[in-house]
C-alpha cells in the first residue's frame, strides 16, 4: 500500500449490547453472542450497571467487570451515564463532573476506547451561551482526563425531549468541538438523533450531519423516521406503528437514506460504527451485522459531497 495514501476512517463495527442485569452477572453470554456474529467492537452499556455511587467507582464491582471483560477477539467502547449534562446550573455541575471521572475510569479501566456521554441541554431559564461555556471548560477538562485513561470521550449528539430549551445541533456540536480542540474529546454522530433534532429545528439534515462527521469518532446507527413522540401510546410496538419517537429500529425499517448518509459524509481515519438496537428488535441482530458493514464499507469509500 501506498504510504502516502489516506487510511480508510472505519476502524470497525460493533453494537450495543443489550443490560439485562444491573449486577452484569449475564455479562459472559451476551459477550459470547458478540464473539460468534464475529463483531469488532462491543459497546458496554455503563449506565445502565451498578458501577457508582454518588460520583465514587465502587472498585469490587469494576475488578468484576475488568475480568468479566479480558481476553475477548474484539475491542470495546463504552456508552457513559445518560444522566451527565455538562450544561447543568452551576450548581449541580460538580455532580456531573464526578460521575464523568467516574465513568472515564471504569471505560479506562475495561480498554474502551471511546466513551459515549450526551452533549448537555438547558432545562430551565439558565442563560444558554453561559451554559455552552460551561460545558466547553468541563469538557476540556475531561479530555485530560480521558487521553490519561487510554480513552476518547466521544460527545453524542441528542434531540430535544421533555422540558428541554436547547441542546446542540449536530453543526453546533460541532463548533463546540471546534473550539475546544482537544485529541481526546470528538464526536459520536447518531444520525437518527440528528433527524430528529433538525426536523425540531426545520434545518438542513445533510448539512448539519456533514459538519459534525468530520468530528467524529464514533458513530452510532440505528432507524427512525425523525418524528417526535406526540401521539399517546402505552406499548414500543404502538409507537412503531406510528413512527413516533427514537424508535432504534432495524435499518432500512425507517426513513432515513442510508445511502445519502454515507455520500454526504467524511469521517476521520479511526472511526467506529455502532448499531445501537432496541431489545424488541434483537431477533434481527444477526442479519443487521451484514447491513452494517456494507454500510461501513460504503463510508469508507464515500466521496466528499460536492
């Protein structure tokens, strides 16, 4: 091969592994499920484990799950507390700060070479752009922190749900990363979170994907229609039906143009593909694997749009 030639951005696919026990004492199976679809990578679902309390790794618990983990043919990414929001009021920030330590040592502590955690949001009347500096120091502390761990923190971008004023769209994301400037703290690019956001928004899907995917690491892939959930319904197979909501569904079960997606953007060299699968639909896992590659295979060959 050419020394002078760019390296493909797709380092390899993985997917989410489903939390079934919030002890993690079914953690061999599931690894075991990954190791015959013959995976690259496996997402560990840090948020959804008794790892820490109160900002503090409980240190039995992570010697059980560095072990549960070791000698394994693939690699390992790690998806931290849906709960950190580095936008938070000044007051509660400190918290978040602690539970990020918290997860940067546990995803170091397992290998995982990126740490999935939420871009913050503003829930009440706090002053947005204060709040966008606030997440920008804290982030850049991390990063520090992270590239110590072994680790790139990996800053998914997310849609407005509940009482949220603002969270970032994809092109803001971004800019945010932009400035920060570190090594260590990228992106993870959730399409399906994108359509959302921008049809939240009426702005440029494309566009705004494209402006974050350069800053990515980590890309998280699963199908929706980009609806928001406004229609009531007691049961996932209901809003499926309606295709309402961040549904995670198979892909090409949705609307999105995966073959848009992979001809709009560039990704870095290094860059990991994750389907993030709802449980409902796990049956289709094994055929899913198949998609993805093909469609990792097609990013790393897409041309820059023109």
């Amino acid at each position: 091969m050419d020394a002078r030639a760019p390296l493909p951005p797709i380092r390899g696919i993985g997917y989410s592994i489903r939390a079934t026990s919030p002890e993690f004492d079914d953690l061999d199976a599931k690894l075991d499920e990954a190791e015959r679809l013959g995976v690259d990578f496996a997402e560990l679902p840090l948020f959804a484990w008794t790892l820490v309390v109160g900002g503090r790794v409980l240190s039995e618990r992570l010697a059980r799950l560095v072990a549960a983990t070791r000698d394994r043919p693939f690699a390992f990414t790690a998806h931290g507390p849906l709960a950190i929001n580095l936008m938070d009021t000044k007051d509660r920030l400190p918290r978040h700060v602690a539970l990020l330590d918290a997860a940067i040592a546990v995803a170091g502590a397992v290998g995982a070479v990126n740490l999935v955690i939420h871009a913050g949001c503003v829930r009440g009347d706090d002053d947005v752009e204060v709040a966008y500096v606030r997440q920008r120091d804290a982030l850049a502390a991390a990063g520090d922190k992270a590239a110590a761990a072994g680790v790139t923190l990996c800053v998914e971008n997310v849609f407005r749900f509940e009482p949220m004023r603002e969270t970032a769209l994809p092109g803001r994301l971004a800019a945010e990363l932009d400035a920060i400037d570190h090594p260590h703290v990228r992106a993870t690019l959730d399409v399906s979170h994108a359509l959302l956001r921008c049809n939240d928004a009426r702005a440029d899907f494309m566009r705004e994907i494209a402006a974050l995917a350069p800053f990515a690491r980590h890309l998280h892939v699963h199908d929706s229609f980009g609806r928001p959930s406004e229609s009531w319904a007691i049961d996932e197979a209901e809003r499926a039906a309606l295709g309402e909501g961040d549904l995670h569904l198979p892909l090409g079960w949705g609307a999105i143009d995966w073959d848009a997606v992979a001809g709009a953007c560039r990704f870095p060299p290094g860059t990991v593909v994750n389907l993030e699968l709802h449980r409902r639909y796990w049956a289709e896992l094994p055929g899913q694997i198949a998609v993805l590659r093909d469609f990792a295979g097609r990013l790393a060959t897409a041309p820059l749009a023109a």
